[in-house]
C-alpha cells in the first residue's frame, strides 16, 4: 500500500510518500518522497514562530510540494496525459477534469463547489488547488494521513482541510495523525535523506518501550506497550525543552531556533573554532564533551530528583537569566557563551536522562527511544545511550536519523500504518492542544 501523508502542524511543510508490502509484523518499507520545506528563515526574524505567517507559507507550498512528492513517487501519469493535450490545443485542465466529472450532469460543477466549501477559509491554497488539482488524475496511493494535532492552530487546520479536499476529489480515505505518535515512529526507520525511492529499514522493537519525546511544545515519557497505545507517565509542568533551549539561546543573543546553536555553542563556540558553524552531526561525537567541563557555573537540575516523571525547566531557564544579569556587570556574556551554553545542556540532559532511565527501570521497558527536534541533541544522545549502556545493558536505544528529529510527513505515514484509524472526514478536524 501506498500512504501519502502531510504534517502542517508548526513552520514546516512536509509532504512523504511511502509504500509497505509485506507482513504487518515485518514490513518492508520504500520511501517514494520525502520533502520537508522549513520556514525558518523566515520566522527567524520575529525570533519564533508567527502562527499566521506559518498558515500563509503552508498554504502557498502545499500544493506545488504535493505535485513534487508525486513526481518523486512517479505517480503523475494522467497529468502528462493532460500536457500532452494541452500541446494540441485545449486546456488540459479542465478536459481532464471534465472526463471524470462530465459537465452535462452538473458533476463537476457540484464537485468544484464543494472542493471549494472545505478549503474556503485558505484562499491562497484554493487558488493553487483549483490550477494544479483539480486537473490531476487520481494517483495510485491507498490513503491520505494527516496531522491534525497537536499544533498551532492555522497551521494544523492547513492541512486538516487540504487533506479534506484531496479525500473529497480522489476519494481516498483519510488518517488523521497525532503529531506526537509520528515524533515516537521516527526512531523506527532508517533512510537516506534526499533520496527517493530508498529502500528504509524498519527497526523492529521489542514492546514495552519507553519514549522519551522532546520537541520545541511537547517534553514527554511516553509508555508504549505496544503499536498505537500509547501513555503519558510524565510531561513537562511548564517549558517544553526545545522552548528552553530556543529561550536561553535568545539570552545569549542566538537566532531562532536556539538549540542547535546551543549545541554547537556548548561544544566549540569559539568562532576561530575548526568545528565553528559545523551541523552537530558533523563534529565527532566524542569531541562534543570534554571541553568548558571546570569553569564553575552551576544551574539547577529542577525536579530531577521528584518521585514522579515530570518535568520543569522555566526555573532552570530563569537562573541562566539571572545569572546573565548578575555577571554581565563583570563580564563578558559573549566570552561565557560556551560555558553557559555548555552547562546549560547538561543540566536540561541529566534531568531528561535520569528520568528517562529511572522510568525505563521501573516500568521494565524493554526498548528505549527517543524523538522531536531535541532529539538532534548528540549531547543528550550521547548520555542517554551512556546512562542506559551502565544502568539496563540489555535495553537498546533506538533514536532517530538526524534527519527525522524535525517535523516531517515521513514519521506522520509510518504512525498512519502502524496505529491509524481511517476515518470520515466530518469526523477530523485540527485539535491544537490533543494529547496522546
Ligand atoms: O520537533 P520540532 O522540530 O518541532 C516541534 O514539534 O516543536 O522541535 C523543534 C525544537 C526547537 O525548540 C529547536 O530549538 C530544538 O527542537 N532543537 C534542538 C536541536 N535541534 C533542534 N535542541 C537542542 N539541540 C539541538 N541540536
Ligand atoms: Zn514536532
């Protein structure tokens, strides 16, 4: 079968197609597309993300990253059917369109007006919809999974109703996707970014699992006993970590998002640097450790020691202010950079890890995984494979390629396969605030 899936639910729009064959308990995977296109550049300069602007850009780049994905997967045959009519003259378009949906009997008329009615609130994707789509011959997938939460709002309703469409015009059923879950499924297949038609292997787990799930919203410790059940045993009280990592870089003068230039900062924030403005997964793993380890900043670990499994990092963000505040009187903030930053990391990774391998301990997990933006954390990676590798020997780590960590549409198809529910689309609708 084959799941085209679409993630709208922050600044990236994400579009994969994906193909299973084989048994449900061994499945074979081949990734026909996987696009994501950030916005970051350009809510990098509001220093987050602007909800309005986020639905503005999905809008205009569904469309032409759908036909891309389709492309990819080489299933837009019947458009070069109409291109070829379009060279003899005709708009191809419309005599596509009207062939399955024959004028005389009003068909496509009422299909236009409906098509219109669900995506009536996004007229910019209306317009792009009604040039591009509505022409294009029904592709060979199975089934259309979509995010719908949770999210911002605008964003995720993009989406929601653009998927909608495409259900009402290819009448292929819809699955709607919980964000999160997707964040869990990224950890569960290898790929090669860029490449299409890769085969992916599937990294078969054993259940219970714990899921340690880390994003710029969402800090959870999920337990999975087994595909799609899926329980919250701790969550953040307040900051999610990315948000964390986005707030203390923006103390020290980083862009948006902060965690990556927290993470190279930590690691060689020195610009004459041989690592300076290197990826994380650039710089060798064991060279991200031993460096601003004696300088005598000290941060709290916040309720790395309460019986329970949550989380709580705006205190931990307040004492890097205050310390800011304090010693930039005597101080040069710039020149402290990689120390902050560098104790700052380790005090968000030892609270992570210590909860995560505690929970791992008590609930006897036989699998432990990590997912979300702060999942590109080699730091946080490095610990927490460390920790389990001397705590639970015999408990794997599975983490995500790097190229997974961030949103993308590929981890939306695999939780569609593994736990969705195909269903009727009045029944979807985005929910910003939905849990797992
Ligand atoms: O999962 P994600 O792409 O989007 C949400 O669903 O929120 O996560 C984005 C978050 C941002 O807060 C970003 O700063 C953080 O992930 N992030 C990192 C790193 N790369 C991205 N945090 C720490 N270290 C990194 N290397
Ligand atoms: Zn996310």
């Amino acid at each position: 079968m084959k799941i085209l899936a679409i993630e709208t639910s922050c600044d990236e729009t994400a579009v994969a197609i994906l193909e299973v064959s084989g048994p449900k308990r061994d499945p074979k995977f081949r990734v026909l597309s996987h696009i994501v296109s950030s916005q970051i550049k350009i809510h990098a300069r509001f220093g987050g993300v602007v909800p309005n602007l986020a639905r503005r850009e999905h809008e205009k780049n569904l469309v032409p990253i759908l036909m891309q994905a389709l492309r990819d997967a080489k299933l837009e045959s019947r458009a070069r059917v109409s291109s070829r009519h379009s060279r003899e003259g005709g708009n191809p378009e419309s005599r596509d369109f009207n062939t399955r949906f024959p004028i005389k009997s009003g068909m496509a008329k009422k299909m236009q007006e409906r098509l219109h009615s669900i995506l009536e609130r996004e007229p910019e994707l209306w317009k792009h919809f009604e040039r591009k789509l509505l022409g294009f011959g029904k592709p060979d997938i199975d089934a259309i999974a979509v995010t719908y939460g949770p999210g911002l709002a605008p964003a995720l309703w993009v989406g929601v109703n653009f998927a909608k469409a495409l259900n009402c015009l290819w009448d292929k059923p819809l699955i709607p996707v919980n964000h999160m879950a997707g964040h869990f499924y990224s950890a569960l297949i290898e790929t090669k970014k860029g490449v299409q038609a890769a085969k992916a292997t599937y990294k078969k787990i054993s259940f219970p699992a714990l899921a340690l799930l880390v994003s710029g919203a969402h800090t959870e410790l999920v337990l999975v006993k087994k595909h799609g059940d899926f329980r919250i045993i701790g969550s953040t009280l307040d900051d999610a970590a990315g948000e964390a990592f986005d707030k203390v870089a923006r103390m020290l003068g980083f862009g948006y998002p902060g965690g990556p230039e927290i993470a190279r900062t930590a690691a060689f924030g020195h610009p004459e640097s041989r690592h300076a403005g290197m990826k994380d997964r650039e710089i060798p793993l064991r060279q991200l450790t031993d460096r601003n380890d004696k300088f005598p900043i000290k941060f709290p670990r916040p309720i790395i020691n309460s019986r329970n499994y949550d989380f709580s990092f705006s205190g931990l963000k307040t004492a890097v202010l205050y310390f800011i505040r304090d010693t930039e009187k005597t101080h040069s903030i710039k020149k402290l950079r990689p120390a902050i930053a560098k104790e700052f990391q380790n005090a968000v990774t030892d609270v992570l890890v210590t909860k995560t391998v505690r929970a791992a301990k008590e609930f006897q997990v036989k699998t432990v995984t990590l997912g979300g933006g702060v999942a590109a954390n080699a730091a946080l990676r490095e610990r927490l494979a460390a920790e389990l590798a001397t705590q639970l020997p015999k408990v794997p780590l599975v983490t995500p390629d790097l190229s997974m960590t961030g949103d993308n549409a590929l981890m939306i198809a695999l939780a569609a396969y593994f736990c969705g529910k195909k269903t009727s689309p009045d029944q979807v609708w985005a929910d910003a605030n939905v849990t797992l």
